[in-house]
C-alpha cells in the first residue's frame, strides 16, 4: 500500500537547523571612513581579538583615497615639523656659538687694552725713576748732567770746554746760585729767573730744568756754547 504524503507535509517536517552566515559575511561593509581607517591603522586593531582577526574580511580595512590622501598628507606635515625643528635647533646652535665667539673675542680685546694700560703705566713710572734719578744725580754732579744733555741740541763734545768755563764763571755750578743785586739765578743766571718756567716749573729746584733751559737759550741766541764764551768775555762786567 503506498504511503500518503500530505499536501502540507513539508510544513511538518523537522525543522533544519539556521543557516549559518559567515562572519565576514556578516560584516561585510563599505570602506570604513577616512577617520576611523587612520584610528586602525595608528592601534593595529588593537581592540580586535586574534579570532577576529583570522575571520574579518581584509576589504572592510581597505582606506578609501581619502582616507589615503589624510594619511600622505600627515606624513608630510610630520616631515615638514620634524625638518623645521631640525632648523630651529641648528639656528639656536649657531646663534649660541655666534655669542659666545663674540664674548671670546670681547674678552681677549679687553685682556690687550688692560695689558696696553699696564705697559704704558710701566713705561711712565719707568721714565718718571729715570728724570728722578737724572736730577739727583743733576744735583750732585750737574756737569756730568750738562755733558749728557749737550747732544738733544746738537752740541757735540767740542763745544764742552767752553760750555764748562761760561757756567763756572756765571755760577761756578751751583744751580742755586742767585745774584744778590739782580735777581738771576741759577746754573746759567736767567733773568728773571721765572723765564727758566718755560721748560718746567720745578726750575728753582731742578739742575736739569736749568740745563734743559740754559743750552735752549745759547742756542738760540749764540748759536753754540763757544759763540756765548766769546760774548761773555767780550762783555765787562762779563754777560751773555
């Protein structure tokens, strides 16, 4: 007897199990936004499981050129601050090295204008020793002074004996020899003795003012020690 098969049999019939659908199916999607495309990239997913991994369809990861676009575009931004940086600190350094290279050279020009200072005060007080030894020893042996003074005027050592009779008959070399009835004074007897203030003052006290003074005036004058000697003795009472 053959089997009866309902019209509505297959509304009985052992319900099949649900079809399953694919994960990656599942989440198949357009391409994510620009905005979350740079989010996984920059994580690496991060937050996805290694399950999920395995089973996620690569496509839903896939930048749009857009998104691409955003990302050349920061790199290059990234690029340009990293070499502006780069700039800065070489200019920074520069500037630095520039400063301190003028501070150098301003220390080294000050150090030779102290040095400079210093060697001319040590040549001045060098000198000021040497007048004040000069008139001490003017004033013990103004000869020997007068000998040493003779060639700054242009009298050489023929000229000596007659400087030495003149001076040795106006003053007998005392250089504060002064003339009771006249007022002159000195080795050479100026008169008035303040003309000798001409070369310095210190003239009263001075041998080698006095000196400096009387072959000044002979010169100027006489023209040589030997010329005033022959007006002194052509002279009586005897002057120059």
């Amino acid at each position: 007897m053959s089997s009866y098969r309902g019209r509505h049999a297959a509304r009985h019939a052992t319900p099949r199990s649900p079809r399953r659908v694919a994960i990656g199916s599942a989440l198949r999607r357009p391409a994510v936004s620009a905005s979350m495309a740079l989010a996984v990239v920059a994580t690496g997913a991060a937050g996805v499981s290694a399950k999920e991994r395995l089973t996620l369809d690569p496509a839903a990861f896939t930048l749009t050129a857009t998104a691409q676009s955003e990302v050349g575009t920061s790199a290059v931004a990234a690029a340009d601050d990293q070499a502006r940086l780069v700039t800065d600190r070489a200019s920074a350094n520069a500037q630095r090295a520039l400063a301190l290279g003028q501070a150098e050279e301003a220390a080294r020009a000050q150090a030779a204008e102290e040095a400079r200072l210093r060697n001319e005060e040590a040549e001045r007080a060098a000198r000021e020793a040497e007048r004040q030894s000069l008139i001490a020893n003017a004033q013990a042996d103004p000869r020997a002074a007068t000998q040493a003074l003779m060639g700054e005027f242009g009298f050489g050592a023929g000229q000596w004996s007659c400087l030495d009779k003149l001076v040795t008959g106006e003053s007998t070399w005392n250089y504060k020899a002064k003339n009771p009835s006249s007022g002159a004074y000195g080795l050479f007897q100026s008169l008035p003795a303040s003309k000798m203030s001409s070369v310095a003052d210190d003239w009263a006290t001075n041998p080698v003012t006095q000196i400096r003074w009387g072959l000044q005036y002979i010169k100027d004058s006489y023209g040589t020690p030997c010329g005033a000697w022959s007006a002194w003795n052509s002279r009586y009472p005897h002057w120059y």
